[in-house]
C-alpha cells in the first residue's frame, strides 16, 4: 500500500502547535492569574523535554549519510529550521505574556517581581546577607582562557551565567544552585506589599564576591539541553536504529543539542561560546533573560486571594462503592467506572488494600508504568506480601524520566517476595491493568481495572482518565493471559474482546474503520468518534481518509500532535478534529464506532500512534455494559459540543477557538462532565434531561 500519496501534517512541527494551545491559555485573562503563570510553567517544561528527545532525534539524522537521508525521505534540516521559527516566534510571545501582562497584574495585588536593580538599601542589604549564608556555599565558578586548552561539562537543563570579563579572552561560568535552594526569594516587608526575586539576580549583585579580582563587562543567563536518546528504540528499527545509536556511542551523559542563552549576549562572543562547546549554529536559541519558567510552578503566593487560582472542587463520591464498602459485591453485580480528577483515586487503592486483606483473595497482578514515589497503591501491594498473598507486579524499566524510580520499586517489591517482572527489549509496557484472584464458593473468582491512565495518586488530580471495573469472565480470562504474556510464559495470546497491542489493536481498528467504511457505503448508520492524546500512525490515517470519503462523519478529540489534516475537500472533507487545553490534562482514550446501531466502544492506554500499535504492550477494553456505555458516551458528546476551551485543529493550524453559536449554551465541558457525573451519583440519581 502506498502511503506517500496522501497528505500529513509533521508530528514534530505540529506538535509545536499544541504548546502554542498551552500558551493560548497563559494569555486567556478569564484564567486566574497564578494559573496563568502555570501554563508559562508547563509551556517551559513541554519545550524543554521537546527539545530534548524531539529535536535531539532530527539532530542525530542529519548526522547520517546524505544517501540514507534521502534513501529514506527525512528532511531533518527544513524541519529543524521550520521548528526553531515557530518556537522563536512563540518565545517572543511568552515574554510579551509574562513581562507586558502578568507582572503589571502581580502589581495590581501588591505582589512585586523585582531585579537587583530595583532593590531598595534593606533589600540590598538582605540579598547580600542571604548570598553569603545560602548560596555562596553552593557556588561551584570557573574561569576559563579560551586561548587554552580548556573543557567544561555543564549539566543538562541546568542554569548557568556566563560572565564576559574586560580580558576578551577569558569568560566565566557560574552555576545558579535553582535545585538546592528556591528559585524565588521573598524579602521581608512591612507594608501591605511583598516583593519577590529571582536567586539568579541576587547572585547576579554579588558576582563581584564571587570574581574578586576581574571586572566585570557582562552576565548572561544560559541553559544547555542535552540529547535524552529516548526517541530511538520508540521509532527507529533495524539499520537507522543502529546507525543513529552508532552516532552516540562517544556520548557523555547526552550530546548537547540546545542552548538557551540571553538575546542580549553580544554577537561576537555568542560565536566563542558556540565553537566552545561544539555546537552548530543551529543548536544556538537566543531568549529572555530569565530560563526555566517551569519553576514558576512553586511561584509564591503570599495573599490569601482565592481569586488568583482555580477555585478548589470537591471530589465526587462514587454513590455505589460509597453506599456498599465490599468492593467485590458490587463490580460481581455490575461493571463500574471511575473517572479522574472528577473522582479520587482512592478508589483504585481501596480496591488493592481491600484485596490485600481479604481472606479470600489468592493473588494480585499488576503493571506499573510510572509508579509513584511513595503512595498507598504501593503501600498495599506490600501489605498484601505481608499477609501471604501472591502478588506479581510488571515494572516498566523504560518510562520516559521515571526510570530511575520505577526500578527502586522493583527492587523494593523483589526483595519482598514479589515476582517481579520488567520490560523487553524494544518494547515497552505502556497497559494499566490490574487483576485480583479470589476464592468463592471454592472457585476461583477475578476482578479485573483497566484504566487510561497510570496507577498514580498524584497525576490523577491534573489528568482526566477513566477506569472500568469488571468481574466480566471472558475479559479477565483474556487479561490473565495478558499478564502470562509479561511474565513470559505465553508468547502469542489470542484475545477475543480486549485490543491488544502489538498483538490485535491495530488489525481490530483497521476492521473497525473497515466495517463503518462499509455500512456507508450501503447506507447503514456509520459514524466514529474518538477521544485520544495523539494521532501519527499512516496507516490508520489512510483509512481514516478513506472512510471520509466514502461518507463516514468523524469526529475527533485530539489533545497534542495529529499527522492527520482535517476537512481537505477530496481527502478528509468530513472529518474534523478539535483539541480542548483546560484545568485539567485531558488524558483518557475513547473509541466509539457506529457499526450499523450496534455501537463499539473501548477505552484503554492506546493512541493511534504506531509505537502504541507495534511497540508497545498496551491494553484496551470493550466497554460491555450498556449503562457504562452510555456514560463513556456522554462525556465524548461534552467534550465534542465544547465552545469554551474547544480549539479547531484546521490545515492551516490556526488553532482558532470553536465559536459558539447564538442560540447555544456555553459549554466548558469539564465542568460540565463534573455536573454530570454529579447528578449521575447523586442519591437521588436524577439526571437533567440533557443528559437522558
């Protein structure tokens, strides 16, 4: 099949598109202020990490030989150009955000970010006092002759000044200590105001303790990226695999691939520091004076203004696990779902520290993709080591940055009795699946959570999932295998109902399209909608194109990057896909075919991306029950009718906001999924009639 005649949006540029999304809301004044500054935070840390595996891999490519390049059809170098003129024109917007916009609004509350050329005598004199007791200890400064032979490592994402002294031939390297101590400092006050400033412009005030002997011409503020290699295994396989990892073998902890450095750094000297380090010309990204906004995250609040945050929400109490605590009586009668942040996570870990002293409960199953430092999820699972439960736990050795972690908690769960299992070479186990064994009436019994989101506590207060509950045996005989399979004693499972990745997903999916392909063309009711994080796999694209062509009307949901390009007359005409940025980080998968009346529903950990259908362990379940069904259903149809945070996803990549129309109700569809799903579990259980 010939996948290069149809149009596709690059992943790498369009993702850029989604932060700009993130940005959008930083601008958005019905925002409350410090959320504002959040949104900068997040917008930073997104480009970060980015730059880090994104860029670092179109950096690695254009290493290769010319004949591979073209062999292949990459164009690293017009994508990296294409990429580094959007991000230079959204830095240019950040700043114009946080400088011309937020801090005058801080000033409004009598909250003042100040430099050190704005420090009054006491404040002077405190910085200086807090620079010699705090941070000069932590000082680590270099001075380097670049007419010598000289080598310096500067660590990944970290902050540095670069100092440039009257001898042109020497400069300086500072560190700034951001991961010892606070990046804000507040200075004491004795009115109504509170003055606030960076740890980089108190050490910028006392560089002159620091080099006592040179004078001093000029501080620029600097931050190296280093090459994260995380991209590799995920995407590239067989020669280019093997030629890129080649490109790396001489590496020291990660080839730099970034540097974020001051505009205001002269030209000349910008050069120096570029051959320096080893860097091309395009690996140089000048910015503000300020990097790692993502520390605005723990930005002080001195006020007790609730205005300037989200209001807090309550979380809403699953009416039939409140009404009944024994959690196997109640899935055993009915399948039950649980939705985040709108719900607790409790409910997952109660469900695993139930089990973990039940009596009758034989053993626990569970895959862990990004496990939690500490938590009650784990907790439990020792728990249920102690009272002699079989408990075997898959452990992801590769999740992106939390590797380090996740291997202590196999240790930890190993050493415990535990049999623990961890991933394959070339695959990752992205499922969250949970399975617990039970004795009832001397048989044996399973309860089964397959989720869209991590066993988590902490990230399923920001991320929006959702998790089903079953005692369906024909779905839990099929997990179980599942787990055989990641304990490796099943190589090939054969399930009939859950997807499976690499094993059924994408040859169930592509039936699916298939099949609503199909019924249009008969005249049978077809139609899909889905809700996903990304959209990038070609083959599904192409079939999606077919199935908008044959008159099947799609409806997507994507919330970060889509290769796909909606509403092309001939291509995609009735295909349209929007993308919602809110509170909240939209995070759950949902899949719904039409299928001539006899709807198809899953949910699951899958995008369509091909490292979700070919390289990765992933788990999707078909959603059986007809109340669970209709649930699922309504929350989709939210977010679809979204006119509040909904943007348009166009091939023009405007991201315009859906427009509301006149004789139409505003809908912010997370809230308006949060009043649902409280009437829904209500006592009363009397929903309105939009709902029904």
């Amino acid at each position: 099949m010939d996948l290069k005649k149809y149009p596709y949006n690059d992943r790498d540029v369009n993702w850029l598109s989604f932060n700009e999304r993130v940005l959008q809301e930083a601008e958005d004044d019905s925002n409350p202020l410090y959320e504002r500054l959040k949104f900068l935070a997040i917008f930073s840390s997104n480009l970060d990490e980015y730059f880090r595996v994104r860029v670092s891999r179109l950096r690695q490519i254009k290493k290769l030989d010319k004949k591979l390049i073209k062999k292949l059809a990459l164009k690293p170098n017009k994508q990296v150009k294409e990429i580094l003129k959007r991000v230079k024109i959204q830095q240019e917007r950040f700043g114009d955000i946080f400088f011309k916009d937020l801090i005058p609004r801080l000033a409004k509350h009598n909250i003042h970010l100040i430099d050190q050329n704005q420090y009054n005598f006491n404040q002077h004199k405190y910085a200086t006092e807090y620079f010699i007791s705090k941070i000069l200890p932590l000082i680590n400064a270099k001075t380097i002759n670049l007419s010598k032979e000289n080598s310096i490592f500067l660590e990944n994402n970290k902050l540095y000044y670069l100092i440039l002294f009257k001898e042109e031939d020497h400069f300086g390297i500072v560190n700034i200590p951001s991961d010892n101590l606070e990046r804000f400092v507040c200075f004491p006050s004795k009115d109504h105001n509170t003055y606030i400033t960076f740890l980089d412009d108190i050490i910028r005030l006392n560089l002159n303790q620091i080099f006592e002997n040179q004078k001093i011409n000029g501080c620029f503020q600097i931050k190296l990226s280093r090459d994260a290699e995380l991209y590799i295994d995920d995407e590239f396989e067989g020669v280019l695999a093997e030629k890129i990892k080649e490109s790396l073998s001489q590496r020291y902890d990660g080839q730099p691939t970034r540097l974020l450095f001051d505009a205001a750094l002269p030209k000349e000297f910008k050069s120096k520091i570029r051959k320096f380090l080893g860097l091309g010309k395009i690996d140089m990204m000048p910015g503000g004076k300020y990097h790692n906004f993502s520390d605005f995250f723990s930005f002080p609040d001195p006020t007790s203004n609730s205005s300037l945050h989200y209001p807090k929400v309550t979380e809403i109490k699953h009416k039939e696990f409140e009404q009944n605590s024994d959690y196997f009586e109640v899935i055993s009668k009915k399948d039950q779902l649980v939705h985040f942040p709108y719900m607790s996570f409790n409910y997952v870990q109660n469900f695993i520290n139930k089990a973990a002293v039940d009596p009758n409960t034989t053993e626990i199953k569970i895959s862990l993709y990004r496990v939690a430092k500490e938590s009650e999820l784990t907790t439990s699972l020792l728990k249920a080591l102690e009272n002699n439960k079989k408990v075997t736990v898959f452990v992801e050795a590769k999740a992106r940055f939390d590797e380090k972690n996740n291997l202590k908690w196999g240790k930890i769960f190993e050493e415990k009795g535990a049999s623990v299992f961890y991933s394959y070479p070339k695959i990752k186990v992205h499922s969250k699946i949970l399975l617990v064994k039970r004795k009832e009436n001397n048989k044996e019994t399973s309860y089964a959570y397959i989720g869209t989101g991590n066993f988590n506590a902490k990230t399923s207060k920001i991320y929006c999932d959702h998790g089903l509950f079953t005692a369906n045996k024909l779905i839990n005989k099929e997990l179980s295998e599942i787990f055989e399979v990641l304990s490796g004693k099943m190589i090939l499972p054969k399930p009939k109902h859950l997807l499976v990745s690499p094993f059924t997903t994408r040859k169930t999916f592509v039936q699916l399209i298939e099949k609503e392909i199909d019924n249009a063309k008969n005249g049978k009711p077809s139609g899909i909608r889905a809700k996903l994080n990304s959209l990038e796999d070609k083959l599904i694209i192409q079939k999606l194109y077919d199935a908008s062509n044959t008159g099947v009307k799609i409806e997507l949901l994507v919330r970060g990057f889509t290769c796909l390009i909606p509403e092309l007359q001939g291509v995609s005409q009735n295909i349209k896909i929007t993308s919602i940025v809110d509170r909240f980080l939209e995070h759950g998968r949902i899949y719904h075919f039409e299928n001539d009346g006899y709807e198809k529903l899953y949910i699951g950990s899958a995008d369509w991306m091909t490292r979700n259908l070919d390289k990765r362990i992933e788990v999707l379940v078909p959603i059986l029950d007809e109340d669970c069904k209709k649930e699922l259903k309504i929350i989709l149809d939210i977010q679809l009718k979204d006119n509040v945070k909904a943007r348009i996803q166009d091939a023009e990549e405007t991201n315009s906001y859906k427009k509301k129309m006149d004789d139409k109700p505003s809908i912010q569809s997370q809230y308006q999924i949060r009043e649902y799903l409280t009437q829904k579990h209500s006592l009363t259980n009397i929903l309105s009639k939009q709902y029904l």
